[in-house]
C-alpha cells in the first residue's frame, strides 16, 4: 500500500506546473471613435488599473518596467445599448454596456500575439413610473463589463 502511495506521489510532483509569466501593463489606448467616451484619458487610466488587478488575480507577476511580456491595450468600442419598453404606467429599461478592447501581447518587441476581447452587462430597470435617466453609465454595469472583458483577454494571450 505504501508503495502504491508513493508511486501515485512521485507521478504527481513530475506534472509540470504552470510558472507565472512577469507582465508589464504598456500603454493603454483610447481609440473610442463615437460617443461621450471619445478621447476621455482617465477611462484608459481605468482600464489599466482593472487589467493589473485581472493579471495578478490570475497568479501572474506584475512588474514595472518592460521585462519579458509587455501587454498593450486598445479600446476600440465602450457604450451603452439601451432597450425601452413602455405600456401605459409600466416602464423598463434595458441597459446593456458593451466593451471591446485589443490586447497585443510583447516578448522582445516582437508581437506574437494580438486579440479582440469584447465584453457585457446588462442592469434592468423596471417602474410604474417614467422617469428618464438619460441612458448615462452605471459605474458598477460598467466595471463588471470592462474586469469581465480584460479576463477574458488575458486568459487568451497570457
């Protein structure tokens, strides 16, 4: 029995266990073309600090200077859908905020890898009154949509 135990022991401490890869967060782009977010410089600052927090969630290295991997980040499309439904006194609003962002993934400047990433949530509202809230960003839908699409992107490059 023992020489079973140490047989299935040994076999298992030979698996090849994954190392964490150092990345260093580059630059993050805003190349929105439409909308209130066109040009906005802080939802890049945003978006670098939610890609850093995803990449040390993941059990990756963070560094701070351009070492092995360097990911650069473009944020090609970030607005909201919103779907209204009205009967009489009965309203709701579906808002659906929709993130796409490339992650182009450096080894010694070379890119050896590129992908799209996109991303949703959604909020539901619903009243018995109309009250018009403008189609405005919800913090919380969008924060949910930006760390799910940056998730997603890093799972496919790192």
């Amino acid at each position: 029995m023992k020489l079973l135990f140490t047989a299935i022991l040994m076999s298992l401490c030979s698996i090849p266990v994954a190392q964490p890869m150092s990345v260093y967060v580059g630059t993050v782009t805003n190349k929105v073309k439409i909308g209130p977010l066109t040009g906005n410089k802080n939802l890049a600052f945003g978006v670098k600090n939610v890609a850093e927090e995803a990449i040390l969630d993941k059990g990756h290295d963070l560094v701070n200077d351009s070492s092995a991997f360097r990911l650069d980040l473009e944020i090609v499309y970030f607005d909201i859908q919103q779907t209204a439904t009205g009967v009489s006194v009965f309203h709701k609003t579906e808002n659906e905020t929709i993130i796409r962002i490339k992650g182009i993934l450096y080894t010694n400047d070379k890119k050896p890898k590129e992908y799209v990433a996109t991303g949703k949530s959604s909020e539901i509202s619903t009243s018995t009154m109309i009250i018009d809230e403008g189609g405005g960003f919800n913090q919380a839908s969008a924060r949910s949509a930006l760390k799910k699409t940056i998730i997603n992107l890093i799972e496919k490059l790192l």
